[in-house]
C-alpha cells in the first residue's frame, strides 16, 4: 500500500483547487464484467416488463406513494396495512445491513439502477460514438470542428431520448402503465401533472447520467456513507492483495524481479468508474464494479503470474492469509432477520381481504325507540383490501334485533375503505340484563366471512 497517499483526506474526483476531475474509464472486459452484462440485462428487462404484467387486469408490482396505494406480487397494500409495511420495511433495512456485513457494497456495482445504467446503457453509448478513453480525452481536448460537433451533438441525442425512456419506465411504476399511456398520447394540458412529471424526471436522468455521474454514488448517495459503519475486517469487499503485490515495481527483463506481483500498470485506475485506485485500500468512491479485478488478472495472465492480486476477499483474510469465515456479528444480524421475515411472513398471510371493525359509540347509553323498542349507536370501518367491488351486510346472530344504517351503504368499490354509524333496533323484552353480549355476522356477497362480539346496553334496572 502507498503510505505516501492522501487519499483519505481528499476525493478522487475533486481536485486540490476544488474543481471537478472528469473520469475517463478505460473500457473494462473480462469474466466479471461479461458477468455484471448479463445481470444488467436480465434487471433491465425486469424493470421494463414488469409493469406490463396483470394479476386479474391490475398491475403485479405499484408503488404510488402519492395516491399512498402500493401493490406488490398482485396484493394490494394501503394506509390500513401499515403495520405489514413498517414491519417489511424493517426487515429489507436489516438485510440490506446484514447483506453489506457479509458482502460489502456489491449491490452498487451488481444491482443498483445507478451503475446499470450508467455502465451498461449510457457508458456503452458513449464508448460506440467516442471510442475508448484515449480517444475521448483527444476528442475533448480537441479544437470544435464539424466531426466533433457531429458526435457530441449525436451522443447528447441518444442520452435524452434514453433518459426520457428510463422516466417513462420509472412513472410506469408509480402510476400503471394505462395512466402513463394517458399521458404520452392525450395534449399535455390535459394530464399536465404527468406531462411536468415525465419532463422533470428526463431532464433530472439526463443530467445525472451525462455530467453528474459517479458523483451520484461519492457525494449522494446515504449508503455509501453507511458502509463504513457497516463493513469490517470480515467483510467481503474488492480489495488489493497488498501482502502479495508489494512493493510495487515495473517490469525489468534485463534484472532478476524482487518485488511484489504488482508491476504498476495503472490499469486497475484506468478502467475504475469512480477514478480511485484500489491499491490505497477500501474507500469510500468504490462501488465493487470489479472492473479492477478484471483489469488486473488480464495483466497477471500476461506476466505469468496467479489471477487475484484483486480479488473478493476480506481484510482479515488478505492480512492473515484465511478464507471467510461466520462472525458472531453476522450471526446476530441473522437471527434479528429471521425473525422479522418470520413476523413479517406471518401478517402476510393472516392478512384478510377485508377487515371489519365495529365499536358501540363511546359515551352513549340506549335510546327509547317507538313500539316499546330500545337501539344502540355504533360505529364501524369496514376496508376493503381486494381489486373486486363486495357487497358487504350485518346480522345479529344471538337475538332478535334489526340492524338500521345511518347514511351509507354496505357496497364497497375496490381498495375502499367505509367508516359510518348504525343502530341496532330490538324490543325491550328481549334483554333481561343491562348489558347484554351482541355477535354480529359479517357477509361478503351472501357468505359469512367472519363474526364480530360487541355489547348493548339496555333500560333494565338494577335492583
């Protein structure tokens, strides 16, 4: 390891005069990254066909946080299941922190849109119209001539019109793909919210994946931050085998090599997106690309010598020469995990597609009614939680009484949740006690799906 370098103490993409450092990657090819191409293209067609698939003619997978409607694997999910979603959430944060535990910050560089985009779809666009980065540094240090306007201009094309296509995916999402083809095909003036949306969103991408960048990842993103209170000494990260390759030292036909395996190529710093070198150690800018693994081990194959100077390992095992191993650390995180799943499993499928609650109002007594009958004022929500219209009725199962509704109705549209009042209307020489236990059944289309205890309160009196 350089123990001359300030590369703590400074990003690799700022200069000392606090101006931007362009990153010109050289174009990484190896296993890992014919790899990395092949994930990146199955979650490219994940995330655009997705929102075409139908579960009883609704979406498979929405998130409208606006609307505060989310549906996920064809289960519709909203304010009312809250619980279920706080618990999921909990849960997907522990695996996120247990998964970085144990792998490091992979998903940045397998999984996360960021880097897929970036380096599958517009890096690549950018290689086919300016060539590698030798060329590209010459063509912007170039004087602006007709050929040079031709590629920019070309490049900048693609990139928006790639932009507006990732937009249209991510609001795909958010809203169905049935409003978001309201919008592209109806004037603007009359979905303007979603045509303002739609072009917000192509120029925020535009910008983020033509100038910002791998700055997006090093100054943004929160989970880069969080890895260095989430990675230890037995986390598997991209790391540089400095045991072996040091000290570094050129190649030399003409003497006998007493250095490391390094040869200092550069060519792990070359093709790195963020511009770090790897050789300083684990930093913050690293997003586990491994296009520095790739780099390397085709220089190691040139040189005769063993692949993985860069490689998957951990700190503790490049200092003591040891294999992974499970740490209580990850142990626990595992077992907190386990049992938020197994919670989280258990909502999920006690989850009941319509969910009735009735209370006696509070603070009410009986009310004298006509005909030497007695009622009792109630409150009920009844939500329902499925695609379908339900025709929802009470009766009570105990005694003879009428169940009177005060304003609403019992018919429920999809995904909607009732609140009202009713009363329970029965003749006074039914109850022989001043409180007497109710049970009312509840009816989804004619079949009793569940039954709900309440209490009446009637005009005997004590003696």
């Amino acid at each position: 390891m350089n123990e001359t370098s300030s590369y703590k103490d400074s990003v690799s993409t700022i200069s000392a005069q606090g101006r931007r450092v362009w990153v010109y990657p050289k174009k990484p090819k190896g296993r890992f990254t014919s790899a990395r191409t092949v994930v990146a293209i199955i979650l490219i067609l994940v995330l655009v066909v997705t929102p075409f698939i139908k579960v009883h003619d609704h979406p498979f997978m929405l998130f409208n946080l606006l609307a505060r409607k989310f549906i996920f694997f064809g289960l519709a999910f909203g304010p009312y299941d809250f619980a279920i979603l706080v618990v999921g959430f909990i849960a997907f944060a522990i695996f996120i922190i247990l998964f970085t535990a144990i792998f490091g910050r992979i998903f940045c560089g397998w999984v996360c849109p960021q880097t897929i985009f970036m380096e599958m779809v517009f890096r690549k666009v950018e290689y086919w119209i300016e060539g590698d980065f030798r060329k590209q540094i010459a063509l912007d240090k170039s004087d602006w001539t007709f050929q040079k306007y031709q590629k920019k201009i070309l490049k900048h094309i693609i990139f928006l019109f790639l932009s507006f296509l990732v937009a249209n995916i991510l609001l795909a999402w958010v809203i169905g793909v049935e409003e978001l083809y309201k919008i592209i095909t109806v004037p603007p003036s009359q979905h303007l919210s979603g045509f303002i949306a739609i072009t917000l969103f192509s120029g925020l991408f535009y910008l983020i994946f033509s100038r910002f960048r791998e700055q997006a990842c090093t100054v943004v993103c929160p989970y880069g931050r969080l890895q260095g209170v989430l990675l230890d000494k037995n986390s598997l990260v991209v790391a540089y085998d400095n045991v072996r390759g040091e000290p570094r030292s050129k190649i030399n036909k003409k003497e006998e090599r007493t250095a490391g395996d390094c040869i200092d190529c550069n060519l792990c710093v070359d093709v790195c997106p963020t511009g770090i070198d790897i050789r300083n150690g684990i930093q913050l800018e690293c997003v586990n690309c491994t296009a520095c693994i790739d780099a390397c081990d085709e220089v190691m194959d040139k040189v005769k010598k063993p692949r993985g100077l860069i490689r998957y390992d951990s700190l503790q095992g490049i200092k003591d020469r040891i294999r992974f191993s499970i740490t209580p650390r990850i142990i626990s995180y595992s077992v907190v995990l386990f049992l938020l799943v197994s919670l989280f499993s258990y909502l999920l499928t006690t989850r009941e597609d319509i969910e009735v609650n009735i209370l006696r109002t509070p603070g009410m007594l009986f009310q004298d009614q006509p005909n030497e009958k007695i009622s009792n004022l109630y409150n009920f929500n009844i939500v329902n939680k499925t695609f379908e219209p339900l025709n929802v009725s009470l009766k009570i199962k105990n005694i003879e009484a009428e169940i009177v509704l005060l304003g609403s109705d019992l018919n429920l549209d999809p995904l909607q949740v009732e609140e009202g009042k009713f009363m329970i209307v029965a003749d006074k020489k039914v109850f022989s006690k001043l409180n007497t236990a109710i049970f009312i059944g509840v009816y989804q289309n004619g079949k009793e799906i569940t039954t709900f205890k309440t209490s009446f309160l009637s005009n005997i009196k004590l003696k």
